[in-house]
C-alpha cells in the first residue's frame, strides 16, 4: 500500500518496482474530480501524474473480494498486477501503451534550463 500524493503514475511504480512486478491499469477506471463551471471532468493527464491527492493506492490477490468501501471511502479497482515489469495503461482506444511515471520525484535532479 502507498498513498499517491506524488501522482499514481510515480507511486504505482514505486510499488510495482519494490515489489519486481508490473502493471495494466485501464485508463477509463481511474477516478477524476469535475471541477469548474460548468462542471468538466480533471484532465485524464492530471488524475495520471498530478500530485496532492492523498489517496491509497493498494493491490489484492487475484480472486480476493475487495469491498466497495473501506471505514466508508470508496474502493475503485483500476488494474491488476502483472509479472511483466513494465506498467501498462489501457487506452481509450483499446491499446495499451507504456505508462511513464511523470509525477513528483523527491531525489531527481532538476533539470536546468
């Protein structure tokens, strides 16, 4: 379990790294805020690597129930883990692509412009 406040994308690859396994996540299933006015869904690219959402992002056995709710927050499952390394997101158009984390890394070195 890791709480995704660096962005998903980063934080799902700290656990599939630490765990040496990957990942297929389906793009459609990941939980986006609306925001503005008129209401309008938060960007795909945002939900995907933005940061500060103080989330739990966790993983189950295969064939394991996991509820709807946990001490009433919402469970959404959004992929599974594979045994192939790389992380995969499912597209809206049905393709999966490789997925790169893009969110915030604590010890990266900036780069300078």
């Amino acid at each position: 379990m890791i709480d995704i406040s660096d962005g998903l994308s980063t934080d799902l690859a700290h656990l599939c790294e630490e765990s040496s396994v990957g990942a297929e996540i389906e793009g459609f299933a990941i939980p986006r805020s609306r925001v503005g006015r008129p209401l309008r869904l938060v960007d795909a690219d945002l939900a995907l690597h933005g940061g500060e959402d103080y989330e739990l992002l966790f993983s189950a056995p295969t064939g394991k129930h996991v509820p709807t709710k946990i001490e009433g927050v919402a469970v959404t499952e959004i992929g599974r883990i594979t045994r192939a390394k790389p992380i995969r997101i499912n597209t809206e158009g049905g393709k999966f692509m490789k997925l790169q984390p893009r969110g915030w890394e604590h010890f990266r070195k900036p780069k300078i412009l």
